[in-house]
C-alpha cells in the first residue's frame, strides 16, 4: 500500500462562512487556523496547502476571556533601535481596524514556514461587519457557537 500524497492541482478547496460575534478569539482563531491547513480533511498532506477559504464577519464583535482585554500585550518592533510598540486587544477592538485581532491570532498559529503559512493566511479573508463580497463563491455557513459551550463567552 502507497502513502497518499496531495497535489496542489488535486485539492478541492471550499468556501465557509464564520460568524465572530460573541465567540471567544482564541477557540475561534484555532478552528480557523485548522481549516486554512486542511488539517480538518483526510488527504491533508503537510507540505501542500490543501486548506478551504475562510470568511470571518462580525470580528468587531468578539472576545476575549478574563482580563486578556487590557492585560494581555502585543508587541512588534520597527526595526530601529527602541523601536518596540505594544498594544493591547482592547485598543485594537476599539481601533480603526478591528479585524487585526483575529488576524494576528491566526497568523500565529500557522505554522512558522514562510512560503507555506503566507499561502495559507492568504485565504482568510476577515471582515468587522456582518456583510462581504464573497456571495458569489457560494460559501458554506459554519455555526461556530453551538460546536461547543465554551466556544461563547458567558456573560
């Protein structure tokens, strides 16, 4: 018996929808980073991307557990010296782009092979309104919320 391998021109990749509001980021940046790998498929091949595409809407509205709001701190640095700057989730929620949280969580779940997770990551799309220009590829609607209890954030 062979051992199965992918090829870039076999992969059949789907379309899904996911809905953020009130889904806690971590549980939700996981699940996606699981379907950009194809890691949810039987044919996933490791150094073939063999992921679906994935749209996020609502990222404005979703959250984060305990005290990672305002404790909780990213850091990027300029490349000049001093230039470390930090932010937190809170002021990228609040910002003018707030569907860089999502981003930035799934991005770093990806794995660390450059060519690999850009391809990758180059399939989420995510949006911080409930609308996006992706109707006509017919995408599927995940319901994300009832997978599990914890996926919501009680109140």
């Amino acid at each position: 018996m062979k051992t199965y391998s992918a090829k870039p021109g076999e992969v059949e990749n789907k379309w899904i929808v996911i809905d953020a509001e009130g889904v806690v980021v971590g549980r939700l940046a996981s699940y996606v980073a699981k379907r950009l790998r194809g890691k949810h498929r039987a044919e996933f091949t490791p150094h073939t991307d063999t992921g679906d595409h994935v749209v996020v809407i609502n990222a404005e509205k979703a959250v984060f557990t305990g005290k990672k709001m305002t404790d909780k701190v990213y850091y990027k640095h300029t490349g000049y010296p001093g230039g470390i700057k930090e932010t937190t989730p809170k002021r990228i929620l609040e910002g003018r782009f707030p569907e860089r949280a999502i981003q930035m969580a799934v991005k770093r779940m990806l794995p660390k092979e450059i060519s690999l997770s850009l391809q990758q990551f180059s399939k989420l799309r995510v949006y911080g309104g409930s609308e996006h220009p992706h109707a006509a590829q017919n995408p599927e609607t995940v319901d994300f919320k009832s997978m599990n209890s914890k996926n919501v954030r009680a109140a």
